[in-house]
C-alpha cells in the first residue's frame, strides 16, 4: 500500500442558481467572493483550508498521496480533516462518510438511503504536472434508477469529484461508478453545466470488491472542457441517493496524483531520425 500522509479540502454538488447558469456575474474570484459563492451557489460547493494539511511527495518527485485515511483513532467517526456539504451550506450533523477498519486497514465508508451529502478536503495540485489520478473504491449497493443524466434520478453508487477554482462558478470533474449509464459516457451534470461526468464503472459486477482506476485527468479535462486546467483546489466524493430514495453504500481509499512517465531523450531521438526517414522519397 502507499505511504500516506494528507491534505484537505472539500467538495462541489451540481446545481446553482439559474442567474449564474444563465450569464452575468463573472470575473476573477477573489477570497472575498469565494466566500459569498458558499452561500450563492447551493451545489456548487468549495470546500475549506481551514484544516489544510501538508502534501508528500514520493520517491523522485513522481507522486503526491493525497489521502489514504490513516486515522484508526476515528474509527466509526466523519474525519476531521475532511468537511462535508449539502447545497451551500456546511453539515455537521447527518454525516454518512466514516472511518472504517478491514483487516487492518483504514478507509472511508459511506452508507445512506434519501440522502445527499459531498464530503472532501483542499487538494492544490497542478494537474499540468501531476497529471494522473489514482485512487480505489467498492460498491456494495447502488441507487436503484439512478441516471446521472437526469435530474430527477441524478443519484450516484460512487462519485470522485475535481474542482477547479478560477471564476464565480467553479469547473468540476466528476468520476462515477453509476447504477445505469454505459463506461465511458462523458456527459454535462443536468443540474450544472460547469459541471463534466465521466463513468467509469456500472452496475453490480464488480460489486463487493475493492477495484482500482486511475485516469489522466489534466487529458480528461481538456477533452471535456477545452483549454488548461486550473489548479485543483479540492478533492470530494459523494455516495448518494436523495433523488432515488435507496440504499446506497460505498467506500474509497487511497487516492494519489501521479507524474506520466516522461520519455527517455534517447527515445525521443530514435521517433525523430524515424520519423524523418519515413519521409524521405
């Protein structure tokens, strides 16, 4: 398993009022502002600094462990260098996310039936550089209906969300094991156009087992918003079923950003005199 170490921040959900959806109010956010955004933008949320951590890097500056939820002193507890919201506003009470035990590790769990809570912490990475995301999770139950493109039924088993602070509404990258929709369906949030999801996993299958998945996500959002990506300003997850009203359960682990590998110089020369032989008559 990694070393571990954390970070901290906390997460977006996916609806803002119709006023910012429709245009207006843009502009560089400022401490002040993002402030306000807290209480304008309902599920568009940014998650607090106030217990940041500092990051790790790994051996040879290649990885950044993020979390891995080493916290065995809160066993059965919300952890607390994590928050977590509904809408705009912070909940203390309620919290379904806890640390659980397995054979002598430590995770994060979560378990709820009508309930809709995000929970994360501040990450700062700079995806330019830690391009890659990895991190695992298992689903022991999913939102019976659950369709992440339809608002009425916008549930999901398990969901890893990135967001980018960098305006009033910030961008959110959202990775989903979804009950429905097919893998590889890249789709807009039907309650935040801000707001990309990209299913990973569907169904039962792999149901009850610890699976792992790692994403180029500096690619991911290039492809699915267009341009450079900000730094990313927090992490979150959400296991949720308020709009299905089921059972959900879930847990996550060991996330961690990670360098691509970068090409040898000797490797790059070869392409290069090959490429120009090739073009020769």
């Amino acid at each position: 398993m990694p070393c571990r170490t954390g970070v901290r921040s906390i997460s977006g959900e996916d609806r803002y009022p119709a006023r910012l959806r429709d245009g207006g109010l843009r502009g560089h956010c400022t401490r002040f502002v993002c402030v306000l955004v807290l209480f304008l933008v309902p599920d568009s949320v940014i998650f607090s600094e106030e217990t940041q951590q500092g990051s790790t890097s790994a051996a040879a500056d290649s990885a950044i462990v993020l979390e891995a939820f080493d916290y065995p002193e809160q066993i059965g507890q919300f952890p607390d260098t994590w928050e977590g919201r509904s809408g705009w506003r912070r909940v203390k009470k309620g919290l379904y996310y806890t640390i659980e035990e397995e054979e002598g590790n430590t995770y994060l769990h979560a378990e709820t039936t009508g309930m809709a809570i995000d929970a994360g912490r501040s990450a700062d990475v700079n995806l330019r550089i830690y391009n890659r995301l990895r991190w695992r999770w298992r689903v022991t139950s999913l939102p019976m209906g659950g369709n992440e493109e339809i608002e009425e039924k916008n549930d999901s088993g398990a969901g890893v969300r990135l967001v980018f602070l960098g305006g009033i509404i910030p961008k959110t990258l959202k990775y989903v094991w979804s009950a429905s929709l097919p893998v590889g369906t890249e789709t807009v949030s039907p309650t935040n156009d801000r707001t990309r999801v990209i299913v990973l996993k569907r169904g039962m299958r792999n149901a009850g087992k610890w699976v792992w998945e790692e994403v180029n996500a500096y690619e991911d959002y290039k492809r699915v918003f267009g341009g450079e990506p900000r730094p990313v300003k927090s992490i979150a997850v959400i296991t949720d079923s308020d709009n299905t009203n089921t059972y959900v359960e879930a847990d996550y682990d060991d996330f961690l950003f990670l360098k691509s590998p970068e090409r040898a110089p000797t490797e790059e020369r070869e392409e290069t005199h090959q490429d120009s032989l090739e073009t020769l008559p």
